[in-house]
C-alpha cells in the first residue's frame, strides 16, 4: 500500500500559527522516515485556525529540510491566479527540487466570499475558464504553447529538463469527468465527507483518455484516520476534529483547533451528537489494526493507487505516533536517512 501525507497545518488550541509550521516541518521529517511517499500542503485564505495561505512557499520550506518525500501542493486554487505565475512558482520549485514536485490543483475557493472578493480584486473571474487554465499550466510547464495560442512564443522560465507532475483535486464528478478527458491524474478529498467518491472514481478510470503526459490513469484518495494504541484513546482523541468540523458545518469556525478537553467539555445538542455519529462513519478511527482494515477497504472500494492520510490530532506527540503507527501496521518501508535540519 502506498501512503501519503496531506497536511493542513491547524492551529491547535493554546499554539501559535508559528508552532503550528514548525510542527508541519517536523512532520515531513518524520512522516519521510516513515516511509509515506509525498507530503501535500492545503491552501486556505482568511482562517484564524489554518496556517497554510501560501502552499508554494512552504513547499520551499519543507524541501530544504527534506531529502527524498515527493512535496505537492494539495492544492493550488488556480481560479484566484494566473496560470502562467503558477507555472513559474512550481517550475521553479521543481528546479530546487527535481523530481519530487506536485502540482495539485483546485477550483474551490479556499475561504469565505470576502477572501475571494480581495483575491480576485480589479480582475475578472470566469470559473468556466478553468479547464482552459489547466491546460494553459500544462503548456506553459512543457514550453509547448501551440502556434495558435494567445501567448504563443511565451517562454515559461526556468529552462529545466523535468517538470513537476500535475493532479487534478475534487470532491464531486465534474472534476473526475475533467482529470479523465484531459489524460490527467486525480485525487478525490474523501475527508471532506461527501458521499460519491466511488462513483466519481469509477467514471475517471472507465473514461480515461491516455494523454502524452500520462498514458495510464492515476488515482488518489485523502481519507482523515485518527490512529492510537487503543479504540478508546483513538475514539477519545477525535472529539477535536468532531467539534471542529460540526462548528465549520453550522459556519460557526473556532479560531483555533480544539484540545481534546475543550471538546469533551462543549456542550453539545442532541442533534450535534447524532451528526457526529453520522460523519464518523466516513472517518477513520481506531487501533492500527482497524485503521489498516479500512484504509484496505477505500483502497478497495475507490481503486486507488495511493491513500493520503490528514490526521488532525490537537497533541502533537499523539499525532505523530497515529503517523508512525499506521506506517507500521501498513509495513511501509523506512528510510536511513537524516532529516534536514
């Protein structure tokens, strides 16, 4: 089973956006060691509780203090950019990097209204042009502009023999419909806790058409597993993430994410613990034996080739251990090496 790690650097309850980035550098570390096979970073604008805005200049961060795990961005809201920036950053970035870039992107927002608005300010936003973004990124990473485009002649800098592999992210069809007509691979946010995901999956691979780039389709799912020594502390661990996303769900975001106290303390509805109930059983949680059996059974269940794993834990220390136990029960390989300081 080939694992991965996306990260959203959540600022836990009683730590710092700081902390919180400096406990994402320590987790590409570790989670490299481990065995994962990439380390992908969110973008998230106007959020007191997340500390990823910009996901290429952490991705800059965490390759000087990495040595081999592939970095990408998980992802890019290219609606909000210009397609030819963001060919530059990621070029340059494979640059530093050479073969161990990502480009993953999206066309979610990534914020509320009022980040948009301030995003997009003075410029004009047709989300319809995204299928065209994307294939504006693939050209400008290549230098292939066609004769017949609107830049044609654009030199896309820097001249490097590789370029960093492209993903096309999504919760919902019309971007596997997208990934599977443009010949790109995809990865679907399952942790988001919409239903679908297989049939999405399902339509990618059936309908796949083999590009130059990539001849054979390529799957991904982000699945949130919470993972301890014991049911009970893993159950016991993930009442922060239960009280985080049900006040995310009602629009109600914290400002932080919470410790595990806080959430065992809040007083909750009747009906917040029935919609906990119910979006635990799109999650994760257990010993690692258990977590195994189900990361097996999406794999199964979606056809993927490779599972991210975002494990939102408010202790650090535990959050790491849920990483290491996984990697364990999953037999990934571990590497010798020394993590960058």
């Amino acid at each position: 089973m080939r694992l991965g790690v996306l990260d959203q650097s959540q600022i836990a309850e009683g730590r710092t956006a700081i902390d919180a980035l400096n406990e994402t550098t320590k987790l590409a570390q570790v989670t490299e060691q481990l065995g994962f096979s990439r380390f992908w970073v969110s973008e998230h604008h106007a959020s007191e509780s997340l500390a990823h805005s910009s996901p290429e200049v952490l991705l800059a961060h965490l390759g000087a203090h990495t040595t081999s795990i592939r970095l990408g961005s998980g992802g890019v809201m290219l609606p909000h950019y210009s397609a030819y920036k963001v060919a530059e950053n990621f070029k340059l970035l494979e640059a530093l990097q050479p073969g161990r870039i990502d480009l993953g992107l999206g066309r979610a927002p990534g914020g509320m209204p009022i980040a948009t608005r301030a995003l997009q300010e003075n410029k004009y936003v047709n989300i319809e042009q995204y299928p065209q973004q994307v294939l504006d990124i693939l050209h400008y990473l290549h230098n292939t502009l066609p004769e017949e485009h609107r830049f044609a002649g654009l030199h896309t800098s820097p001249s490097i023999p590789s370029a960093p592999d492209v993903w096309l992210l999504g919760s919902s069809d019309e971007s596997a419909k997208l990934a599977a007509r443009l010949g790109l691979p995809f990865a679907f946010a399952q942790f988001f806790g919409v239903t679908g995901g297989q049939s999405a999956m399902r339509y990618y691979r059936e309908h796949y058409q083999p590009s130059a780039l990539y001849p054979k389709p390529q799957a991904m799912a982000a699945v949130l597993a919470i993972c301890a020594d014991t049911e009970e502390e893993a159950n016991r661990l993930a009442w922060s993430t239960d009280l985080f996303f049900l006040r995310l769900e009602k629009g109600l975001e914290l400002s932080y994410f919470p410790s595990v106290q806080t959430a065992e303390d809040y007083p909750y509805t009747e009906y917040d613990l029935m919609r906990i109930q119910q979006t635990r059983q799109r999650r994760i949680i257990g010993t690692p034996e258990q977590v195994k059996e189900a990361l097996l059974a999406i794999q199964e269940a979606f056809q993927t080739d490779e599972l991210l794993i975002v494990s939102p834990i408010h202790d650090f220390q535990a959050r790491l251990h849920s990483y290491k136990r996984i990697a364990e029960a999953c037999q990934l390989t571990q590497t010798k090496e020394s993590p960058k300081q």
